[in-house]
C-alpha cells in the first residue's frame, strides 16, 4: 500500500495516494450495484403485477419505479461522503447527515405524491372499465387533499430536521392563523361550503340543479374550492360563492326517477252523459301506455263543474326523465287523450257564456 502510494506522488497524482480512496470506490460500487439491483428487480416485479388480475400492485410499482433508486444513489453518496469527512474533518462535510436526512424525506414524500396521483388514475380507470359511473369531483378532492397533506408534512419534517422550531412556528401560526382567518372569513366561509359539498355531494358536474331561494338554475360544470360554476339555459355562466349553499334550498332535478304529467282536460257540459266512458278509456289507454310508469300514482278522474267545463284531472308519470323524450311523451298522451274524447263524440270546452232569453223577449234576470 506504501509502495502505491509512493508511485502515486511520484506521478504527481496525490488523490490515488489518499487512504480514503479505496473505501470510497467500494462505496461508489455497492451503490452502483446496489441501484441496479433494485432497478432490474423493479422492473420485474412492474411485469409481475401487471399479469395479476389486482391493479394496486402495478400502482404501487409505478410509485416506486423512480423514487426507490434515487433514495438508494442519496444513501450511498452520502455515505461515501462520511468516509472523506471522517478522514479529512473538514467541517463542511458535516452538513451531509442532514442533507442526506433531507434527500430522504423528499424521495418518500415523492413516493407518496406518485403513489396517490397513480392510485386516483387507476380508480377512474377500473369503474369506467366497469361501466360504473365515476363522480371525478370527488376523486380529484381527495387526491388534491392527500397530496397537500403530503407537502405541508414533508416541509414541516424537512424544516424540523434542518433545526428550526416547529412548535414555534405553528405557535405562530395559530395567532396569525387567527388573524387571517378573521380578514378571510368569507374565503373560509367557500372553502367550508365547498367541502360540505364534496361530502354531502347535494349535485355533482353535469347535475341540473335550480333554488327557490335564489335565482340560480342551470347545469353544474365546475366544483372548485371557492365556487361552483352553473351554466344557465341560455349558455350564460354564473359563477356562485361556495358558501351561498349552506344556507340555501337546492333543489336536484337531475335525480329525479320519473317525470310528472299533470293535466286538467274540461269537457263540454252537453258531454256529462260520456265523462264516466272517458275517464275509463284515458285510465286504460294510459295503463297500456308503454312510456308510462304505472308503478307510480295514476289518477284519472272527473274533478269539478268549472265555470265553463266539466274537468277532468289526468295525473301519472313518465319511466324517461329526459326533457327532450317527456315532451314528446307528453304530446303523444294528450293526442290520444283527444282522439278518446273525439270517439266519444264530445269535445273540449273552451271559454263560453249561455244567455237564456225569457218568454217577453227581456233577458231572463
């Protein structure tokens, strides 16, 4: 070893002369062999778990596929780095623990944000494999939710690790925490809105929703943490504050089951002989209507004596709930409601008066 050393100086190469040079090649190697070890076995194991019928295994190798090799060339830098330091005691290479603290902390926070962005996709991928509906709102919440997590808990273990105080960091953050909060009560007063509407899920994007309370109807295309966007019917958007609906009625048409047809048909009082027949035909023609739903309330009966008609309510619901296809529903009942009223020789009253004249030619009082 002195002879290697001497030849070295002799050379003029005094870095092949340091003592610490051998450790740190086999140090550079282990780590060479070590990352491809890992790399080649990854791989494998990638292969493996996509012949598997589960898809979380192929998830959690996608996460790792980049993360672990990185956490591997950080330990082995680092260690040969601790090698020079214990023979050279140069104090800047006593930073090198915490840096190397710190390069770990990134590769599993990073592990964690692939393995949840991975996870979030592989869901979407197998209920729309499936054929189930996917509510994506609700999904991309929750992955920005983990992955925000993830961060904040990364920087504050990074932070803690490079020696700064956290318990008087989140000291202060509480009272400032305080403060802003008070100046951005309506901001918090969205994001609370908006998260009550993830859990409670009251619409999702693409739901037709309308409130009583406000002048809001439309369909919904945006959830975001401050507002929700709404497409009204004339194609203008309107942007409504998060917050707005916990305090307000919405109403869900889209959720509907079945869509109602609620019609009074007046019928001549000359027609009072036949009311009973046409109830009972529009009863039947409606039992046998194939877009009707007769597991629902059907009501079909004579009403009133109006001023001018006999009415008649016709009361039941549609199986579509589409509005297009209820209309048209809807005008092919009615059709045939006529066509019953027209075979039984009657017709539909509209607006009249009857002045009796008396025997002496006056209007009778």
């Amino acid at each position: 070893m002195n002879e290697l050393k001497n030849f070295a100086e002799n050379l003029g190469f005094t870095l092949l002369a340091e003592p610490w040079l051998p450790s740190i090649l086999i140090a550079i190697a282990t780590t060479v062999v070590a990352h491809f070890i890992a790399s080649h076995l990854l791989r494998r194991l990638l292969k493996a778990a996509q012949i598997t019928r589960s898809t979380w295994d192929n998830t959690l190798m996608h996460a790792a596929i980049k993360p672990l090799p990185m956490l591997i060339w950080i330990v082995g830098i680092s260690f040969a780095i601790a090698i020079i330091h214990e023979y050279t005691e140069n104090e800047f290479f006593s930073y090198v623990p915490v840096m190397r603290d710190v390069g770990i902390m990134l590769c599993i926070a990073w592990f964690f944000l692939r393995l949840i962005a991975e996870a979030s996709n592989n869901y979407v991928k197998i209920r729309q494999t499936e054929g189930e509906e996917v509510d994506r709102t609700t999904v991309d919440a929750l992955s920005k939710l983990g992955r925000l997590t993830v961060v904040i808990t990364t920087v504050l273990v990074v932070m803690q690790t490079m020696g700064f105080s956290i318990g008087g960091l989140l000291a202060a953050g509480g009272i400032g925490g305080f403060a802003l909060g008070f100046a951005a009560k309506d901001l918090l007063a969205n994001f609370f809105g908006g998260l009550t509407i993830y859990l409670d899920r009251p619409f999702d994007v693409g739901d037709w929703i309308r409130s009583p309370d406000k002048d809001i109807e439309g369909t919904v295309e945006l959830i975001s943490w401050r507002h929700t966007r709404i497409r009204r019917f004339n194609k203008n958007p309107i942007y409504v504050p998060n917050s707005v609906f916990t305090t307000i009625v919405v109403e869900n048409p889209s959720r509907m089951t079945n869509r109602r047809i609620n019609e009074t048909i007046g019928l001549r009082y000359q027609d009072i002989g036949v009311v009973g027949a046409i109830v009972e035909d529009i009863k039947q023609m409606l039992i046998a209507h194939p877009d009707i739903d007769t597991g629902q309330t059907l009501i079909v009966n004579f009403k009133a004596f109006n001023a001018s008609s006999l009415d008649i309510m016709v009361y039941t619901f549609t199986r579509t709930v589409v509005w297009v296809e209820f209309h048209a529903v809807k005008q092919d009942v009615l059709l045939k409601i006529a066509d019953i009223i027209a075979s039984h020789g009657a017709e539909i009253a509209f607006p009249t008066r009857t002045l009796h004249i008396a025997a002496d030619g006056m209007p009778a009082a």
